[in-house]
C-alpha cells in the first residue's frame, strides 16, 4: 500500500481541489489517513417504506482493505480506484464532499452500539442524509429503489 500512497499523494497534489468537488485518488486518501488503510467502500440506500418512502443513502466502509491476502481483496488497484471515482461522483452530484471530508477528518469513534471502524461483521457508515445540506435530490439516478 506503500506505492498506492504515494501515488494518491502525487495525484492529489495534481489533480489540486476543484471548488468543493472530491475525486475518488482523494476519498481513499481520505480513507487510508483515518484507518490506515484502503478500506473497500459502496454507496446504500435504504427505505422507511412502512414509515414514509424517504431514502437513507450512505457511503458504507467495509472491512475488506486494498492488499489484503486473506481473504483477497476483490479488485485490483484499478478497480479500486475506479470505484472509488465513481463513489466521489455521486458524493459531488448530491454537494456532500464537504460532509464526507469532515467525517474523514474526526477521529474513529463508536457511534449506537457500532465499531469506530469497520469490522468483518459490520461497515461504517457515513450516513449522507443527515448532512444539514442533503436534499435527496438525484437518488433515483443512482438507485433502482
């Protein structure tokens, strides 16, 4: 993960901040910095059908890291970070990059009874509809819910 760093480090100082946009190179930086290291992430989305048909969308962090060998990570560093890219589009459609950024910038803490980092029973989530700026606008774009 050493080589995947310093490559992150080169394209972040590159690629320079555009406005308040996040680029994937940026969200696994982000993500190695708080836990140490390249967590695998996936954007959720949850419904309250029975209470109202709000969506709850999230950026969960999973257990599974780049360089794992046993069990092996499932992408390859491509892969990853084309995921990742994808994961920071939708963060900018919905204007959550700053959220998302503050989240990385706290210390790893236990919330409800749930692990301050990812385990292999249980993801962290960042839970993007509790921004003070989400809006739920674009969802069904991203969902098929």
């Amino acid at each position: 993960s050493g080589a995947l760093t310093a490559r992150l480090q080169q394209l972040a100082m590159t690629e320079g901040s555009m406005d308040d946009q996040i680029t994937g190179s940026e969200l696994a930086l982000l993500c190695y910095k708080k836990y140490g290291l390249y967590h695998d992430m996936a954007l959720k989305c949850d419904m309250l059908q029975l209470v109202s048909d709000k969506k709850l969308v999230s950026v969960n962090i999973y257990y599974a890291y780049f360089g794992q060998i046993a069990p092996r990570f499932q992408y390859t560093e491509a892969e990853y970070l084309l995921k990742c890219d994808l994961i920071a589009t939708a963060i900018n459609q919905w204007n959550q990059a700053p959220y998302v950024r503050e989240f990385f910038a706290e210390a790893p803490k236990a919330y409800r009874g749930l692990p301050s980092r990812p385990r292999w029973d249980t993801a962290v989530s960042i839970r993007l509809y509790k921004s003070p700026t989400w809006t739920g606008a674009n969802i069904d774009e991203w969902f098929l819910t």
